[in-house]
C-alpha cells in the first residue's frame, strides 16, 4: 500500500470535547505521524502521514469525531508524503 499525506481541517464543535487527543490516539493506532492541533477560529488541524488505509481511517473518523464532538465540515486534502515526521504529536493552539 502507498504512503500518503493528508491535511484535514475540521470544523463544528471540536475543540474542548477531547477530539485532539482521541485523533492523536488514532493515528497512532493506525501507525501514521504528523501532528494535530487547534485553530483560533475554532477548527482542528490534522497532517498526517503513513499507510493509505491508516489515512482513510482517520479522515473517516473525523467525520464523526470524539463522543462530545459535533462535526459540522471536514475538508481533507491528500498529496506526496514529505516524511518530515517521527511521531504523532498533538499541539497547542495555532
């Protein structure tokens, strides 16, 4: 399977209801690095690289997001891996 990159902004209600630390859990489970972080107009940010299957899983789950959360829009852009990373890590606000 390919490597590939994504970035994923997600907005609705998605800061303060845990959806950055369930998102850097799942891209560690499915083995991806890249990082994660808030945005001061209330979205999330997400780059991420690894498997393409392990990509997908994340992109679908921002779709739904923490048990809190309430997805309103999420735009994903996919290209070439830079492998820039060494882990997933979440971030503080941007």
């Amino acid at each position: 399977m390919a490597i590939k990159r994504v970035h994923i902004y997600v907005s609705g209600r998605v800061q303060g209801v845990w959806f950055r630390a369930t998102a850097q859990g799942i891209a560690i489970d499915e083995n991806l690095t890249g990082w994660v972080r808030n945005l001061r107009d209330s979205r999330v940010e997400i780059v991420a690289e690894g498997e393409e299957t392990g990509l997908q899983a994340l992109v679908k789950w921002c779709h739904i997001g923490s048990d809190a959360a309430e997805v309103s829009d999420v735009d994903d852009t996919w290209s070439d891996p830079t492998f820039e990373f060494g882990a997933f890590l979440s971030g503080e606000t941007a």
